[in-house]
C-alpha cells in the first residue's frame, strides 16, 4: 500500500512547504448504507448481524421527514430494539488493515426523538470478536443520548493502530429495556475507515545531508526515493527510523540532482 505524500528535493530548496495529505478510499463497504435492498435486518454491501435475541428490531431505511434523515445520502441505519436479556442488536463488518499502520475510524450517531429513561445506548468496538470481548476488542465508542428531544447527528472519529489484519468494527445497539417498545432509534450514517497519512517533512541540515520526519505512533512506515515522479521505479530505503521526539526521523546525504521522496507501508 503506498502512501501518497511526496516531496521534490528540487522544490523544496525553493522555500515551499513539504508534506501533503491526500483523501483515502474508504475501508468500509457501503458505510453510507445507500446500496439496494436494505430493510429490517438487512444490510446491504459486507456488512453481517446479529440480532438481539428477543425484541430486535434495527435495519436500513430513509426518510425526508426530519429528524429521521440520513446525515449523508438518502439512508440511514436505525436500532430500536428492546431485548429484556441485556442482548443487543449488532452490526459488524470485517476490515483488511495492515498491522503497525494507523487508521482514522469515524462515524455518525444520533436519534429521532426522546431517550430519557429508556437505557438507549450504542456501543462501538473494533477487534477480533463479533461481542464486546473486552480481552481482544477496544471499546471505541459508548453512547448515552438519554435526552428528552432528538439529538442530531454526532460525528465520533478515532485514530487507531491495527494490531491484526483483519479486526470486525462493530456495533451494537439498543433503544430500549425489558421488552418494553422502545418511543425512538438510534441513527446511525456515513460509516468510514481511512488510511492515516503522516505528513512527510524534510529539512536540510549541516553538512549536507537531508533529515527527513514524520510523526506517527509506530514505525511501520518507510520512506521510499526515485529520480522522476512518472515512473514506478520507487526503491525503498533501508535506514530505521530512530525517534526524535514524537517523530521519526532518517538522516540522508543530500542529493546531486533532483530526488522524490514518500512514504509507503510494507
């Protein structure tokens, strides 16, 4: 996987600003739920379920009458479930990540009327389970509207360093208890996994040598040079990053002639 920030020596000695950051694909599979075919327990796209084990009730919809809107697009998520056994209605999907790299993990919550006193709440976790396994899942997000009007869509975002390949971000939702009728949903919309991108810096130091840093919390990342932007012929360096603060950083000779730099995983 390359990442795509570069950096010209030859623009650089000019005086500009070094790094960039670039959009990334979106990990998740129909994160916006707007694909065909969604409905009560159906989600289109790589997304799988596990309903409560009674009173489930959660699926894909939409609607133009506010507060029951999408925060993006057409559809939206809803959970209104009220199992009376402390199951929850759950929502998964399995992500190929790269161990060591960092992730920007994000999401849309909210609901579409009154909560007060009806133990609605929203768990969100990312880990080796479909459960909350608190042994091998991180707990990303506990949500607790519990609030007598509809709240509008919240964006939660979190940054986070894949540990395994292939982790589940999860949810799993209720909007009621004891099997009483819950009066409102849970929303949830526009669902996104990214690729973090460290910016890439460099600066000439003495003698003549190039030091080059970004900061990231591991060191997964290497830095990769060629001679012209439009070919393919990337070489990655072999120098270890060494910490210098909260950055990484490589030290290499300056170079006679023009050189592009970036950042890649391996």
């Amino acid at each position: 996987m390359k990442i795509n920030a570069i950096i010209s020596i030859a623009v650089l000695a000019l005086g500009l600003s070094a790094g960039a950051v670039f959009a990334q694909q979106n990990l998740i599979v129909n994160g916006g739920f707007e694909s065909s075919g969604g409905g009560f327990q159906t989600f289109p796209g790589s997304w799988y379920i596990g309903p409560a084990d009674n009173h489930s009730n959660y699926g894909v919809t939409n609607s133009t009458l506010s507060p029951d809107v999408a925060e993006q697009g057409t559809n939206y998520a809803y959970f209104r479930g009220s199992p009376n056994d402390g199951s929850q209605d759950c929502l998964g999907q399995t992500l190929t990540l790269t161990p060591g790299a960092q992730y920007v993990i994000s999401y849309y919550m909210g609901t579409d009327g009154t909560t007060t006193n009806t133990h609605a709440e929203m768990w969100v976790a990312i880990g080796g389970s479909f459960g909350l396994d608190y042994s091998q899942d991180l707990l990303l997000t506990d949500y607790w509207p519990n609030s007598t009007n509809a709240r509008p869509y919240q964006k939660f975002s979190n940054i986070y360093t894949a540990t395994n390949p292939n982790p589940i971000l999860a949810f799993h939702g209720v909007a009621g208890i004891n099997g009483i009728a819950a009066p409102s949903s849970i929303l949830v919309d526009n669902v996104s996994v990214t690729l973090l991108i460290p910016p890439l810096n460099v600066h000439f130091t003495k003698p003549n040598t190039l030091a080059f840093n970004w900061t990231s919390a591991t060191a997964a990342y290497r830095l990769q040079t060629n001679s012209s932007f439009l070919t393919t012929n990337w070489v990655t360096m072999t120098n270890v990053p060494v910490t210098v603060g909260s950055s990484n950083q490589i030290t290499l000779p300056a170079p006679a002639g023009n050189r592009f730099y970036r950042l890649t995983l391996p």
